[in-house]
C-alpha cells in the first residue's frame, strides 16, 4: 500500500464541513465517528482510498491554496 493524501480521494470532502475546511481538513465518507476530519494533504497509507478524478482534486488543492493552506 502506497501513501496517499485525502485531497485526491472521492471519499473526502472540503464542502461538509467549512470551518475545518479553513484549517486544511475535510471529512472522509468512510469515518464512522461523524466529528473526525483528516488533513487534506498529509501523505499517509489508506485501505479506503479511491482516486478522485483529477480535476476535483486540481480544484481542491487550488482551493485550499487560495484559502493560504498551501
């Protein structure tokens, strides 16, 4: 298994959580406890990762530059 970051996976998401999303983190579909939130883009291994398409995790991480995360 590879490391991944969750800013390029389908299961992640910047837009369900704001106020996280200012700091760097967003929510992954898989998580089972509703308040945990992952950073965007720490490299780290992931049995749940599946690759999103590339222009949403483009977008994301522009995103997240714009907001001076990057």
């Amino acid at each position: 298994m590879s490391d991944v970051r969750c800013v390029d996976c389908s299961k992640f998401s910047l837009q369900e959580d704001k106020g996280a999303a200012l700091i760097g983190h967003g929510k992954c579909a898989e998580e089972k406890l509703p308040h945990v939130r992952y950073k965007a883009l720490l490299k780290k291994q992931c049995k749940a990762y599946s690759p999103a398409i590339e222009q949403q995790a483009d977008a994301r991480v522009e995103w997240l530059r714009k907001q001076g995360i990057v």
